[in-house]
C-alpha cells in the first residue's frame, strides 16, 4: 500500500515562499563571498611563507622571483580545488538523492574503488608513470564501474537499495583486488601511497585542461536533474503520478556522478567526506529541494576542500598534509554531530 510522503517531501515541489526564497538567495550570495575569501586564501597561504606583497607581484608580475609559487603552483591548485570540490559536492549530492540516503558518498557505489582499480592496473602492468597517465585510467575505471554497478543494479529497474548494493558488492571486490596488488608489487605500492591519499598538491594547468569538459559536462547535466530528481526522492508511485522517467532520471543521475567524481578523483585522488558531507549539511538549511540543494553544494564544498588544503599546508610548514588527510580528520567529527543533531531533530 502507498503510503503519503512526509509534508516535508510534499512540499518540494512547490514555490517557497517568497520571503524563504530570498533568505536562500541571500545565503547563496554570502556563500559565494566566503568561497571567494577561501579561494583567496589559498592562493596568499602556502607552505612557503610569502607575504600579500610577494603574492601581488607574483600574480601579476610576469617576470618576478614569486611567480612559479604563485601561479605556477598555488594558482592551479586553487583552480583545482575549485573544479573538485564542486564536483564531489555535486556528485554527493546526486547520489544522496538517487539512492534516497543521506549517508550516501561516491564511495557508495564504487566509483572511487573503481577509479584507484584503474590506476593500480596502470602503474602495475602498464607502466604508467606520470599524473597525466592517471588521469585518463582513473576515470575509464569510474566510469567502468560505473556502468557495471547500473547494470548489476537492474539498469532501467534499478532500485536504490539495489543499485547500493550493487556498489558494495563491487567496492568490496575492488578493494580486494586493490590490496593484492600492492602487497605484492612494493613498487606500485610506494607509487601510489601519495595518489590515494588525495592532493591537491600535483595540479597543473594540464591537469585542470584535461578534467575541465567532464567538470562542465557534470555540472550542466546535474543542474538539469534537479526537477526530476525532485519527484523521484518522492517515492516512485508519485514519482510516476508527476510524468518523471524514473529510469532516464536515474541513468542520467548515476552518469553524471560517475562523470563528476570520476574526474575528480582523477585530478586529486579519492577525497573522503566532502561529498557526503556538504550535501547532507545544506539540506538542514534548503530542505529537500535540489533546485537549492545542488547550487548550495556547488559553492560550499571547495569551500571546505580548500580549506582544508590551506590548514594542511599551514600545520606542517615547511611540508604539508595532504587534502584527504585533513578532510577525513575535520570531517569525523563534524559529520557525527550532524547525525546526532538530525537524530535528535527525528526523535
């Protein structure tokens, strides 16, 4: 028997108010403010210690001694940053939509796995060396297992628990695979201890050149699921009843977060937490509609992504952490005291 969404979810499809609208537009700005504050931070703080004049002239001084820091390396990365944590907050997003689970990550179904599977291969039996290499078998195993999770799911039958189960089953193997290889070829193992950790650290221009149609590609297809996405996360029965294509919605869903993480974890490495938590935080401010949502997590996390970069290159001058280190230990935390506080908001 169908049972009647929660007034919550009835409600995404309607206009909010007016006076909600602009508080959420309001907030959309604040957001992109803060997110131009970090961005800027990130390129004036390094390991390196500069300062705001050194940082000035290496920015538009095309002959001065700071340009290499500058734009060279804390320019790209910032960019990088940018493009990755747009994506991962898309991408989480997406899938927390798709599988309806708030817990939901790209990890869920498999496409990190599939992602560092790839690269393993790569350095193992192919000889690949250089990030540029990494790149392209990174994302081929994304988008492979991508696929495969979609077909093992039910393609267009595909359910949320199945297609989460789908990606357990192949994350599991995938990591089974992973941890084979590297115990036994000590020389993949040294190679890519850095790569799956995640980093910013080897952007280049190109890097950002060959990630950014996927970026785009991700980004333009996401936005234009939020509707659809909207009745689906209503159940399939109401989904249905609203004229929503619940199998294009959810082929097209899962493309463009395989499209979106994948290319992330390509550029940077698999990042924990961004995905799953940004999107899961917004949502106690936008509610359940991602016509807010996605904006929201589009411009909130490169704001965590890079701040964590920034911490990490601040804590171990003259080295740094590594992103990915510093997102899983601010992300623990963080992400307990949201599930509690949405518990104790449910009890």
């Amino acid at each position: 028997m169908f049972v009647d969404s929660p007034p919550e979810q009835r409600a995404v499809t309607t206009a909010a108010p007016p006076d909600r609208r602009a508080i959420r537009t309001v907030g959309l700005l604040v957001s992109l403010g803060i997110l131009a504050l970090v961005a800027l931070a990130s390129i004036a703080i390094g390991a390196k210690e500069l300062s705001l004049e050194q940082v000035w002239h290496g920015l538009f001084d095309d002959t001065g001694t700071y340009v290499d820091v500058v734009v060279g390396e804390r320019l790209s990365r910032t960019v990088l940053g940018l493009l990755a944590g747009a994506a991962l907050g898309l991408s989480g997003a997406l899938l927390q939509a798709l599988t309806r689970n708030p817990l939901a990550d790209p990890g869920l179904l498999g496409i990190n796995a599939g992602a560092s599977a790839a690269v393993v291969t790569a350095i193992t039996f192919l000889g690949v060396t250089s990030l540029s290499g990494y790149v392209w078998f990174a994302f081929l195993g994304a988008a492979a297992v991508g696929a495969l999770v979609w077909f093992l799911g039910g393609s267009r039958g595909a359910t949320p628990v199945r297609l989460a189960l789908a990606g357990t089953a192949v994350t599991a193997a995938l990591y089974g695979y992973l941890q084979a290889v590297m115990i036994t070829d000590g020389a993949a193992l040294g190679k890519m201890r850095f790569w799956t950790v995640g980093s910013l650290a080897s952007a280049t221009d190109s890097t950002i050149t060959q990630v950014l149609p996927f970026f785009g590609a991700g980004l333009v297809l996401a936005l234009f699921l939020a509707r659809p996405l909207n009745a689906v996360a209503m159940g399939d029965d109401t989904a249905r009843a609203l004229g929503a294509n619940l199998g294009r919605t959810r082929a097209l869903s899962m493309a463009a977060a395989t499209v979106l993480c994948g290319a992330a974890t390509a550029a940077c490495g698999p990042i924990v937490f961004v995905g799953l938590m940004v999107p899961h935080a917004v949502r106690s401010f936008t509610g359940p509609d991602l016509r807010w949502i996605l904006p929201y997590a589009t411009i909130l996390s490169p704001v965590l992504l890079l701040g964590a970069d920034v911490i990490g290159r601040m804590v171990a001058r003259p080295a740094e952490l590594q992103v990915g280190i510093v997102t899983a230990v601010l992300g623990g935390p963080v992400f307990i005291l949201l599930v509690r506080r949405r518990r104790t908001t449910q009890l």
